[in-house]
C-alpha cells in the first residue's frame, strides 16, 4: 500500500463543513487533504436557508458578496386554499438590519450553490477536494493518525496530526471511532426534489393543505436557477416514485390543480426525520462535525447553519493546537483549546435540536413561525474555559457572546465597520479610553489592538461601539478569531488578560 505524505490534517466530508474548515486551514497556513467518497459534487438544494450568523462567518471568509449575487430573499409564503384563493404572508418576522446586526433577514440559496462558492474560495487559497477518495480505516496514537483511504490510484495511507469527521449523518469517522448517536426517529418521512415546473409563478414560496401532514404540500423557487424545489410528507413506509410523473401525480392530488406540470426532476431524495446528537466531538486527534455529530429536522432551517459554525469554531482552534504544539512551554494549550471545541459546539446543537423539533410540531399543526431563535445571532458561549470577565458582568455583553458590529471612523477620517477589523485570523482587542498605551505586556504577534478615545486609532462618531460594546473607561474587549468575545477585563486586570492570551495559543514573543 502507498504511504502518500504526511499532513497535518484530513478533513473526510466535503459539504459545507468540510469546506469550511478547509477554507479556515488554508488561510491559516495549514496542511490539509479534504476528501470526499463522492465522484462530484452533492446536486441537490437541500441545506437551502442561510440564516444572518452564517452570512457573517461568509463575510469574514469573504464569500458573502458571491453568495448574495447568486441567491435572494425569502419569497413570502403563498397560502393556497382549496377553492383556489391565495394569500401571501412574510416567511417570517422581518428584522430590520442594524449597526449591531447588518444582517436581518435570511438568505435563500440552494445548497449545492454554497458550496460551489465555497470551493472556488477554496482553490484561490490553493486547496481542492479529493472527489472519489473514501475513508476505509484510521489508527490513532500519541502522535498522530494514520488515515487508511481509498481512491482513484488505489489504496493508501496519509500520516495526519488530526482527523476531522465532517461526513454526514451516516458518518463513517464517527462509526470507527465507536461514537454513540442516540436521539429519536420524529415520525414523519418527506421528500425533496429539484423539479423544472410550468404553471406556478417564482414569486413565491407557494403552501398547499397546511396543518394536514398527509396531504401538505411545498414549492419553492430557488434562486440561481429555473428549476423549484418540492417538499412533501409522504408514507412512512414504500416506494415513492420521485420521476417527473410520479412528482406531478402527487403535486396535482394535493394542490388540486392540473395546470401544474413537471417537466424535469434535477435531484430528488426521501428521508425519515431524526433528531440525534453525538455523545462526544472528540476522542483523542479525531473530531466530529455538522452532520456527523448532529442531526435534526429540516424545520427552521438550522442544519447548514450549525454546521458551518461547528467548523468555524474548530478551524482556528487546531491551527493553533498544531502551532503551540511546537513548544514544550506550551504543554496542555493545545488539549484546552481543542476541549473547548466540544466544550462549546454540544450545548449548540442540543439547543437545536430542541428548537427544530419545536418547529417541526409546530409546522404539523399550521402554524411553523421563524424568530429570532432562528437567526442564530444570540449563539454564544458564556461558561466556556474559554470565556473571561473581570470583574462579572450581571447584564449586557459578556465574554463568551457574538461580538457585534460596529460603523465607526478612523483616525484618519475614513468610515470602517468593525467587522472589517476583526476580519482575519488574528485576535482583535479594542481599549475604550483610559491611558492612551495599551500595556506592552499585551503587544504580542496574532493580536492586532485598536483603542477608542482620545489618541486612540478609532473614532465611535455615532455612538454604536459604545451602545454595542458598553464598555467602561479604561476596559479592554478581547475578540476571537471565529467572532466571539473571548473576555472583558478592566484595566487593572491586564495581567490576567496575559495569561488568557498565553493559555489561547497567542505567546508573548513580541521584539
């Protein structure tokens, strides 16, 4: 068998969050096989709600701008009644955007095109996805994984320091790894399908028997393309024929119409809903992500989304495992951080899972409504090993929580977002007033530092850092490469902010 070279990390599973983390290793220098079983790329629209946290981690990968060309706005829904009257509501609430939030609402765009937009990001940074390469085995020791794969040359072994499993919910990774998947079957058995229809307009979302599992009914046009996508309760049990007539049979019994016709199905799939959590994202060098660590309804539109943040959380945190790895001072670093992966993601998901079978019941009975909840802005780690505040903050922002955006000025008279700032790999710490020199002790490589305030390098012309932020004179905000606050401190606790920076990977090495 073939030894290929050694990496630093094999990603197995390249949907959204194998993409991602890829896209989060290249960027940072790292050494990476993205494999995937495979022979192309997943067809289907599937994952198709992008939700406003999501669209954030895009900017800041700097895909958002690819992903909004392509895809739109949520059509209202079209409620259609059974003597042929219509009403059209919101899809949900209408947030508007904020200087906090500059995204409010959700953006619809079919799966497979995220993740073209995803892979062509990829190969400016120099990566690919292996397409046809299957993991067969993996063996795991102190040091490292030997990854056992199966390609188009035949097979062979890659010698990794970590194995990231971000391969679906039939998870091959999470199998050898003897990773338990408890959780529920929901009971209900659906369809989906990427047709080319006649007869309905694409301005919207169009319903048909809501409240009736049996007989509901679901078209969506999907941006980006001519074609629609169906969904469909069906039984829970046979065929189901999923060819173009077999599809225009059931949408005429259940919309009650003859003038719809399907001229083509693109890719179709039946399904039973589940809601199961992994019971660990880690064993040792070996890492569990998206779906392979959480599965749950479609309802809510929360899959694709938790998922690409699992691998925005992870993607920093191993890079900087593999780097302090490379120092014996720095012995432990790296097993905190890669703990607080898990430590963090769980409780995510299992709060998912929560909401998605809520809206699930919900959507059984007619009345499915997408909130706040939904949007997935409020996701935050307050309690992680991660998460400092000194002293205790009973209300307002906290370590642990998003940290938001912000339209301010800089010294130099020009307008810039926060988000632009924090838009990197680096760690970003923002100062609000007190003495105009952040303490030397903090200047440190992979930390760029920005002070408001008189002398300070920013300007809050408007207020909106303050009304965000709620700092106090002399405290310093600490954020995270993947958007979080990692901690607050006021500034006689500097010195505590030093061994934060050092426990996360980021050495007081300055010149």
């Amino acid at each position: 068998m073939r030894i290929e070279e050694a990496v630093d990390v094999v990603v197995c599973g390249a949907g959204a969050a194998g993409l991602v983390l890829a896209l989060e290793l290249a960027r940072r220098g790292i050494r990476f096989r993205l494999i995937e079983r495979m022979e192309g790329p997943f067809p289907g629209s599937r994952g198709k709600g992008i939700q406003p946290r999501t669209l954030e981690i895009f900017e800041a990968l700097g895909v958002l701008d690819r992903m909004a060309a392509r895809g739109g706005p949520y059509p209202p829904l079209r409620r259609h009644a059974p003597d042929g009257s219509a009403v059209d509501t919101p899809a949900g609430e209408v947030p508007v955007p904020t200087p906090a939030e500059p995204y409010g609402m959700p953006l619809l765009l079919p799966q497979c095109l995220t993740e073209s937009v995803l892979r062509e990001r990829l190969c400016e940074l120099g990566g690919r996805v292996e397409f046809g390469t299957a993991l067969d085995a993996f063996d795991q020791d102190a040091d490292g994984v030997t990854v056992t794969l199966q390609g188009p040359h035949g097979p062979a072994r890659v010698r990794a320091r970590y194995l990231a499993g971000t391969d679906g919910g039939r998870s091959t990774v999470r199998r050898l790894l003897g990773v338990d998947f408890p959780g529920k079957s929901l009971d209900v058995r659906a369809l989906v399908a990427d047709v080319a229809l006649d007869g309905l307009a694409r301005d919207a979302w169009h319903r048909f028997n809501e409240g009736e599992m049996e007989r509901h009914l679901a078209i969506c046009p999907l941006p980006g393309t001519d074609a629609f996508q169906v969904q469909a309760p069906v039984a829970p049990e046979g065929e189901v024929d999923l060819s173009a007539a077999g599809l225009g049979t059931l949408i005429a019994a259940r919309s009650g119409r003859d003038d719809i016709r399907v001229r083509a199905v693109t890719w179709a799939s039946v399904y039973h809903m589940n809601a199961r959590l992994a019971a660990r994202y880690r064993v040792g060098r070996v890492f569990l992500a998206g779906d392979a660590a959480h599965i749950h309804p479609p309802t809510g539109a929360q899959g694709l989304n938790t998922s690409v943040q699992d691998a925005f959380n992870l993607g920093w945190k191993l890079a900087a495992a593999l780097a302090v790895r490379a120092d014996p001072a720095d012995a432990g670093v790296a097993d905190r951080l890669l703990d607080s992966y898990e430590a963090e993601r769980r409780p995510v998901a299992a709060a998912v899972l929560g909401l998605s079978t809520r809206l699930l019941e919900a959507a059984k009975e007619g009345d499915l409504r997408r909130g706040r909840d939904t949007r997935q802005l409020d996701v935050g780690y307050a309690g992680s090993p991660l998460a400092l505040d000194m002293p205790a903050r009973p209300a307002g922002l906290r370590a642990g929580s998003r940290a938001p955006d912000a339209p301010v000025r800089g010294a130099g008279g020009q307008p810039v977002r926060l988000f632009t700032l924090l838009r990197g790999t680096h760690w970003t710490l923002l100062a609000q007033g007190g003495d105009p020199a952040v303490p030397h002790s903090l200047v440190r490589p992979g930390l760029h530092i920005h002070r408001f305030g008189p002398g300070g390098d920013l300007v809050d012309v408007d207020g909106h850092f303050q009304a965000a932020y709620g700092l106090a004179d002399g405290e310093l905000a600490l954020v995270r490469p993947d958007g979080y606050v990692g901690a607050i401190v006021e500034a006689a606790a500097a010195d505590a902010l030093g061994d934060y920076l050092r426990g996360a990977g980021l050495a007081d090495r300055a010149a």
